[in-house]
C-alpha cells in the first residue's frame, strides 16, 4: 500500500520539478529577449547622440550637462 502511494508522490514531485524548470527557462528567454532590446534601443541611441554630436547639433543630454 505505501508503494503506490510513494510511488505517486514521487510522480507528481518529477511532474513538479519539470513544469518548474520549463517556466524558468522560458522566464529566462523572455530576460534574454528583453535585454538585446534593451541594448539594441541603448545603441541606437548612442550612435545617434554621437552623430547630433559630430554635426554640431544641442541635444537634451548636451544642453543639461553645459
């Protein structure tokens, strides 16, 4: 009789510990994904600073820091 039972905990535990596992991973692409977003809109960014820059142009940034 302890057997079944034993044996269905541990089934359900594995069951559990899968389903675990898979949303982890899948928080984690959604991480990843967000972060090369992120870094792209941070490099786009960036370069279009550095050109506003090199044409001459007041920017936000540069009209704040002088």
């Amino acid at each position: 009789m302890a057997k079944p039972l034993v044996r269905g905990i541990i089934k359900t535990s594995v069951g559990l510990t899968l389903e675990v596992r898979r949303a982890a991973i899948e928080a984690g692409d959604e991480i990843q994904d967000l972060t090369r977003e992120v870094a792209a809109q941070k490099v786009a960014s960036s370069a279009r600073v550095r050109r506003a820059k090199d044409n001459g142009e007041v920017t936000a940034q540069g009209a704040m820091a002088g």
